[in-house]
C-alpha cells in the first residue's frame, strides 16, 4: 500500500485509544449509553489505523462520483478472508506488510481516482495476492461467499463455524427499555421501498448473508448456527472523528419474536403491539399503515454496551396499495449525562440514514432492497 498505510501501522492503536477516552471522558454517563468496544473483533488495536487507511483506500477517501460501497464491503471481505485463513487470530501491526504487498503499487497508481485509493480491480487483485487465483473469482461467486468471507470452494463455506468469532466476542446481557412505556423514545424510520417482498423476506431469512447488505455506515455480522430467530449480530457502526477518518464502533444485538405469514396468530399479535406503542405517539408517524399486509417481522435488541444503550430496533416488510415495503422503527430509554447530545447524534442522524432516510450508500435497508431485487 501506499507509504500511509505503513505510518498507519506505525501510529499503532491511536483510533482505539482516542475512542477509549472519548469513552471515559464523563464518569457521570450510565454505563450502557457510553462507547464500549471501538474497532473489530478481527483486527487488535495495533492494527486499527492501517485497517483504516484500507478502508478509506477503498471508500471513504474516494472523491463522492468514484465510491462504491460494493468495494468498501470488499475491503471489509479481504480483512474477515484474511484473519479465517490465519486461524482466526487478530491482525496486528505486522501484517500490513502483506497488504502493502498486494495492494500498495495499485494505491500509489491511484486505481480508484486519485493517489492512495483503489477500484475494484485492485482490490480482487491484491486479494489474489494475499489468498491465491481462486479468490478474485469466488468472491463474485454468492455462493463463495458468507458471514463476510470469502471461501476458496462452497464446501469450505459449508464447514465454516461462526461460532468462532462469538467466542471471541465480549457479549453481555441483553438490555431492551426498561423504562415505563410512556417514558421511551419511540421512533418510526422512514419506509424503503422493495421491488418484490418475497425476495426481501428470503434475503432476510438468508443469515450468513447480511453482510452483504453494509452500507458506508454499517454492517451487521451473524454470529451464531441458526437461523434469524435467536441470531446475534454483530453491529460495526462506522463514525468519524475527522474527515476520511473512520472509526469502527462495536456493539450486539439479538433477534427476537420472528413472525410470519405462516403464523398468522403471531404475526397479528406483534403488530397490534407495535401499533399501540404508536397510537400513544400521534407526533410519530405510524411504522405500518392501516389495510398493509404484514409478510415477516422481529426484534432487533440490543445487547449490553450498544451505542444507543437500552434498545430494541423492530424490522417490518409489508405491502400496501400494491406496493411493498421494509422499515425499521426504534425504542430506546433517553441517554443521560453530559454526554447525551451524543447519544441523541447516534439515534437522530445515525441510525435515520442507516435506517433509511438518506441515500443508498448509507442505509442498510437500500442495500438490502437492491440484494433482494437481484435475487
């Protein structure tokens, strides 16, 4: 990589560090609305800068008409391919060295715009370098890839346990709101439009998969042997301390009341409770309109130590008026602190364009409608 990418290594945790004391910097602010794990389970803090300096190479540090999020989740698949191809260890430091390697003349062409930045075809050819031929080709194969990885045949996909990654992870308790209703925050994110329900249902269910769905400011990675209901992710929500300098913030949630079509009784039951919830709450705008056809829902909730603290996000797909939908709608108990201006940053601008107010590039559920329309 370019010559950056080996000071980034050199500067060691400095991201990690900074969030830790952005973290500690107000004792007074309860434990569960502060920063509690800056960066990746995949890479330790000495590695975090020049895994960085990889992400803006492939994204953020891109003039706006050349980004491509697809190439952000690629840089994100080279980083999860390398550590399951090293025995699952954290990268360090050192291991820039091999990324240099493969990836730093294409950076100092400048392959994806301008010096330091690369486009697709770098990226693939870098990770032939770092993994061998067969990896440029699997990792347009959707059937190669999973959970975040690319895998050299679908049988080694098949053997791949994501149970390694949880046991690496500091999961807590989980921690819904746990204020009287009338004193949560209850909010609807707007509606996203889906080219077909069914397939945005399949996608859904399709676990393994849902990395494939990050967007520039986030990424959700399974990491249990199930199916959706009772999956943990692995939320890695991308802030920035500066321009082009993103930081990766770690947090948990678990799925919860998975409803059908199959389970009509069920189904009913959870959106006549989400519809009350909002009938308290005529100042937001109702998550699922009346006359809709409710096709697959659940509960995001959050583990111990998520950014917005006790939470619980709902996910819908519903068609109404022949047209078909997926929508978010989030509770969470009000931060307190100092730091609250924070907290309400996170829920307000966040988690809208994450949800679906801003453009494509930003909101999951747009990634997730354009995945489901290619099915």
């Amino acid at each position: 990589m370019a010559i950056s990418h080996v000071l980034a290594a050199a500067a060691g945790a400095g991201i990690a560090v900074a969030v830790d004391r952005v973290r500690r910097s107000d004792a007074t602010v309860a434990p569960a609305a502060t920063i509690r794990a800056a960066g990746s389970t995949l890479a330790a803090p000495s590695a975090a800068l020049w895994v960085t300096d990889l992400l803006n190479a492939a994204y953020y540090a891109k003039d706006v008409e050349d980004r491509d999020v697809n190439d952000l989740r690629l840089a994100f698949a080279v980083i999860a391919t390398y550590w399951n191809e090293h025995e699952h260890r954290r990268l360090q430091a050192t291991d820039v060295v091999r990324f240099h390697r493969a990836f730093g003349t294409a950076r100092l062409r400048g392959s994806g715009g301008r010096t330091g930045t690369l486009d697709t075809d770098a990226l693939l050819a870098g990770g032939n370098k770092l993994f061998g031929d067969w990896f440029a080709e699997a990792a347009r194969d959707p059937e190669r890839r999973g959970w975040g990885i690319v895998f050299p045949t679908v049988e080694h996909k098949r053997r791949h346990d994501p149970e390694i990654r949880l046991a690496q992870t500091p999961l807590g308790p989980l921690t819904p709101p746990q204020l009287p209703e009338h004193q949560q925050i209850w909010h609807s994110y707007p509606a996203v439009e889906v080219s077909d329900a069914a397939a945005t249902v399949a996608a859904l269910l399709e676990v393994d998969q849902w990395p494939e769905y990050g967007s520039s400011l986030g990424r959700l990675t399974p990491l249990r042997r199930r199916e959706l209901d009772g999956q943990t992710f692995e939320i890695e929500t991308i802030g920035f301390a500066a321009s082009r300098t993103p930081i990766l913030v770690r947090s948990y949630v678990s799925v919860e009341n998975l409803v059908t079509e199959a389970n009509e009784d069920a189904r009913d039951g959870w959106v006549t409770q989400l519809r009350l919830g909002f009938a308290a709450r005529p100042e937001e705008p109702a998550p699922i309109p009346v006359g809709a056809e409710v096709h697959a829902a659940f509960d995001l909730v959050a583990h111990q130590g998520h950014f917005l603290g006790n939470a619980k996000t709902r996910v819908m797909v519903y068609t109404h008026e022949d047209r078909s939908f997926v929508r978010a709608a989030g509770t969470w108990d009000p931060v307190v602190g100092r730091n609250a201006e924070v907290g309400d940053q996170v829920a307000r601008w966040n988690q809208h364009a994450f949800w679906g107010m801003s453009g494509p590039d930003e909101s999951m559920l747009h990634q997730l409608a354009l995945a489901a329309a290619e099915r």
